[in-house]
C-alpha cells in the first residue's frame, strides 16, 4: 500500500492510495516503478487486469472502501483511491482561490489524477485499461469523467481519459451535486418539480447559505456520537462495521479549515447534469460501448431503488429503453447506501465476478 498526495492543478494537495497485489508489493519504491512492473511484466498473470479507481460519495473518503480494496488486491486488481477535492483528507480550498464544486470540478480531478498517476499500457489492445467504481454522487463523478463532459477549453489537461474506461461500476448513484437535482427527474410533473425547488430555496437561504449556523453545526452539533448513529442508520446488514476509524474519517475532515465553505458550495451550487442528462447526450457515443454495471441496496434510503435514478437504471438493465445502446446490468442485493461496506462480502464480489466477466469482453 502506496499512501501519498497528488498536487491537483500542481495546487491543491489530494489524498490518494495505491493497493497492489501482493506480487509487486517490493517492486521499487514508488508508485510509477510498481505501475511500470505492474504494466510490463509480462509474465505476470494479473497484468491483463485494468486498474481500479475507487471514487467515493458525499462526505466519505478512501476508508470506506476499506473491504473493496482487501477484496479487489486478493483478486489481482491494482487499485486506485481518492479523496476528491473539498472532502476527507485531501484540500478544502474556495472561491478565494478560485474553486467552485461542481461534479465537473472532481471530473476534472478524477481524470487529472489518472493522467498524472496511471500511466497507459502499451500492450493493452485497446487501449482500455481503467475502470471506474463509485458510490452515490462518487458515480455520477465516474460517469461524467468517463463521457469527457467535463472537459473544455480551459481544462488544465484537456486530453480525455474516456478512451481508456474499460466499465463503470456504481453502487448506487447521485441525481447531481445536491438534492435540487431531484427536480430534474423527467418524470416529475411541473408543480413537483417547482416545489421542490421551492423548498430548497428556503434551506438554501436559511440554513445551507448561512456561515455561521454551518459552523456552528459542526462545531457544536455534529458528534462523533450523532455521526455514529446516523451512519448505524445507513448501515443495514452489519451496524457493528461502523466503527471508531470510520466515525473518525467523517468527524476529522468537518474540522479541517474550509470546510465549512465546501459544504455550504456543496449544497448551494447548481446540481449540475444528471445521469439522464448525460446518458441523452453520450448514450450514442462515449457510452455506447461501455459496460455499466449498478449494485444497489435494496434498503437504501439516500439513493431509493424506487427513486427517479434507481429506476431509470432498473429500466435501462432489463432492456425497457429502446432507444439506448449502453450496456447496463444491474444487481439488487441486501443493504443501504454504502453496501460494499456493510454487506461487504456479497457487495464486493459481485464486483469481483463482473471484473472478471468484464476481463473476456
């Protein structure tokens, strides 16, 4: 295990691991010599294996892919995880130095990270070599890193990763940024969706907009205590998983300087594109040849299979959209939000058997 910090916009310090089978653990002493080894020796049997980038949800960190990595390494998966910008241990940095959150903006940070830290293999027949696992709004990030969405003039590196997604897995997956993304479901009628915008105006005035009274919440009322509770809520199969290292990687990051100003953008900013939007405009291009494979909780109350997302999923794996080509499976097992923690061992393997199944494509 590598535990370093990549310089995003050779500015802003991010948090990131690098797990690897235990067959070039002692090879070299940094990340690109084990890649290297990794990616050229050819009588490694695991080199044919893409890399694995782990990219997490709202508020979480790399601990909580603790059991995905254990499981993805014991399977000869080399792999890859981030704190995205604003969150766990990586920088909290703000409109003062020129940061706006957006899904975009971890795009951006996703795709930066593997240009800067996971070189191409030159062996791999089609040059896919990478694939992305995310977690709520984590997916929605790996989804629109993948599509390239994020991309523009002003990018500091332009160049797409999209060539080299070899499959997107998601467990679960976000609407946008925040909550006002519900109201850009299409199937909701207008007076829905005016009401919830409405009603996201008014927490967005009083309470996410509002400094002080953020600070003061996690301050004085965001414990290690609530957060423990909160997290045993989401936490359906296995509560006990929910322990001190885990409590801790959502309370030590609330106290880190700017914190404050990243979750009050978090909530406040535009929700940015949804995973309709993005499958409307790339469905036909960039993820037409994509394997997409969903794990969701069949108890998950932040990210409901019956909401807008789940079922606009559930549709596209049994076939019911005609006019999509995307090749999406999906997997209905026991668990809430986070399953690959709490129902750990069937949430993980499932991941496992679809890698594999993704390995003879």
């Amino acid at each position: 295990t590598t535990t370093t910090t990549w310089k995003y916009r050779n500015q802003f310090d991010i948090h990131t691991e690098v797990h690897y089978p235990n067959t070039i653990e002692d090879a070299g002493s940094t990340i690109l010599d084990k890649l290297n080894l990794f990616n050229n020796k050819k009588e490694n049997k695991a080199q044919q294996k893409p890399n694995v980038l782990l990219v997490h949800g709202f508020g979480c960190s790399t601990t909580c892919w603790r059991a995905t990595i254990a499981t993805l390494v014991k399977n000869g998966y080399p792999v890859h995880a981030i704190d995205l910008l604003g969150q766990g241990k990586s920088a909290k940095p703000g409109r003062s130095q020129d940061i706006q959150y957006s899904i975009p903006l971890w795009a951006d940070v996703v795709d930066s990270y593997v240009q800067d830290n996971i070189p191409q293999r030159q062996q791999s027949n089609d040059g896919k070599d990478l694939v992305l696992v995310g977690n709520s709004l984590g997916s929605l990030v790996a989804l629109t890193a993948a599509t390239g969405d994020h991309c523009n003039s002003s990018s500091i590196n332009p160049v797409r990763i999209s060539n080299r997604v070899k499959g997107i897995c998601m467990f679960n997956c976000g609407v946008g940024l925040n909550s006002r993304g519900i109201a850009r479901e299409p199937t909701l009628d207008f007076a829905t969706k005016f009401l919830i915008n409405a009603l996201y105006d008014v927490l967005v005035f009083f309470i996410f907009n509002n400094r002080p009274l953020l600070t003061y919440a996690l301050n004085n009322i965001v414990t290690r205590d609530l957060l423990r509770q909160t997290l045993q809520s989401l936490y359906i199969c296995n509560p006990d998983r929910v322990d001190d290292e885990l409590v801790e990687s959502f309370f030590l990051p609330a106290q880190d300087d700017g914190s404050v100003e990243a979750l009050s953008q978090i909530y406040c900013n535009d929700p940015g594109k949804t995973p309709f939007d993005l499958h409307a405009e790339y469905g036909d291009s960039t993820l037409k040849d994509v394997p997409i494979h969903l794990v969701w909780g069949n108890a998950d109350a932040v990210a409901p299979l019956e909401g807008g997302v789940g079922q606009f999923y559930k549709q596209l794996a049994d076939g019911e959209d005609d006019e999509s080509d995307c090749l999406v499976s999906m997997k209905i097992l026991d668990g809430g939000h986070i399953p690959f923690d709490d129902n750990f061992v069937e949430s993980n393997d499932e991941l496992v058997a679809w890698l594999n199944e993704l390995m003879v494509r």
